[in-house]
C-alpha cells in the first residue's frame, strides 16, 4: 500500500503570516501534491492536520475549507484528514468533516501488511477538547490511552500511528504531547508500532527511538511541494 501524507497547509487569503508561512500559495500547492500523489500510483492520502488557518470571518474560513474538500474530491484517492490545533480552534469537530464530507473522517485501515491507527490528540491536559476560539495550543495531552492499549494488544501486524501533535522527544516540548513519555512506553511495550508519524512541528523531524521510526512532516506553508510530501510506501 502507497499512502500520499502532506501536513501543516494553513491555507488562508493570507499571504504571508509569522515571517515563514505562505497561506495563500498552500491551495496550489495541495494541487502539485495531489498530481504527485496520482502520478505515483498511491492508494490512500493523509493529511495530518492544520489544513486551514484563520480569516477575519468564519464564512471566509468554511469558504477555504471547501476549496480544499474540492481538490480532495477531484482526485481519484481517497483522503483521510486529522484535525490540527488549527483546524480545532476555528471548527468544531462536526462542522469540520461535514464541510469536508464524511468520507474524510479518518478511521483505522487494515491492510495485509500493516493497521493504521489515527489518534486525536486536540485536547488539554485537563480532558476538555479543544474548540472554536482559540486557546493554549501547547497544552495538548491524549487521553485514550486505555482504548490505544487494546487497540494495540489485539493487532495482528505492524501498526502506523499517525496524530497531528508530536511524540518524538527530539522535537521541542512545548509541541509535544504533555503525555507524550506515557503515550512512547504504551507504543514500545505493545511490541507491534513500527513507525509514528506526524505534523505540528514545521521545521520537520525523523529519529528512531526505541526500536520504533518517527517522521514528523515539514510545513507545506513554509516548503516546496516536492520538499514537503511524503510518499511512503508500506511492505
């Protein structure tokens, strides 16, 4: 299986925000990743999260979350979308996926050669979800680790995590996950997760810890496409 991952779009009318994201260029650019993506062959995309930013009216941000759902259903892949910190801090989950089509929500994918499980870590530490209006983005915490456990204890193959938020300790702390050393030990003692892989830090990251590969995603915002994407491939 091919799977097509892009992160971090922030697609706004913005055409330059804090000094390194180029908004307004992420629409053109979620196009070249999709023709790569087909021209590839891949079977499945995966957006990791922060596909759009803010606008001065929340008409305008639904307006560009629909252009994005438009390029999603143009092409012939489906696409499975995390919410980011972004995306949560101007829709709710609902609003998100009813914009974007159902069809986009991600769920865990079997496949002969490995289980991808999506989790949802757009929540604070005190088990409140994030919501419209913005809050603390570093504040971000997990909360499912019970259900993550036997999810993990039953899986009969190699298993992908993907999450928007960070859980690698080589990335800077304040994008990481409050609970991210309890989040690892759960990864590492179920014997079966072989790569973690991520968005949220734009810069990017690739570290194996422990046995276990973590990919953090550059920015699209702030790369060129082909610099950005990542197209992997599972065995």
């Amino acid at each position: 299986m091919k799977l097509g991952i892009f992160t971090d779009s922030h697609y706004s009318s913005s055409e330059l925000t804090c000094g390194c994201r180029y908004n307004s260029r992420s629409l053109e650019k979620i196009k070249e990743a999709y023709r790569m993506f087909e021209n590839e062959g891949c079977d499945l995309v995966l957006c990791l999260g922060d596909l759009t930013d803010t606008e001065t009216t929340y008409e305008k941000e639904c307006e560009n979350l629909r252009a994005c759902a438009a390029v999603m259903d143009a092409s012939p892949i489906l696409t499975l979308c995390l919410m980011g910190n972004h995306d949560a801090f101007v829709f709710t989950e609902e609003a998100f996926y009813e914009i974007l089509g159902q069809k986009h929500r991600p769920h865990t994918v079997r496949t002969d050669a490995a289980m991808l499980i999506f989790l949802d870590a757009c929540y604070y530490a005190d088990g409140s979800h994030y919501g419209p209006g913005g809050g603390d983005w570093t504040d971000t915490y997990y909360p499912h680790t019970d259900v993550l456990q036997n999810q993990l204890a039953d899986a009969d193959r190699p298993v992908c995590i993907f999450l928007h938020q960070n859980v690698d300790p080589n990335i800077r702390e304040d994008h990481r996950l409050s609970n991210a050393d309890q989040l690892r030990c759960v990864f590492e003692e179920s014997g079966v997760v072989s790569h973690v892989i991520c968005g949220h830090y734009h810069p990017g990251m690739e570290s194996d810890v422990n046995g276990i590969h973590y990919l953090t995603l550059p920015a699209l915002c702030e790369r060129e496409t082909a610099a950005a994407v990542r197209i992997l491939e599972l065995p």
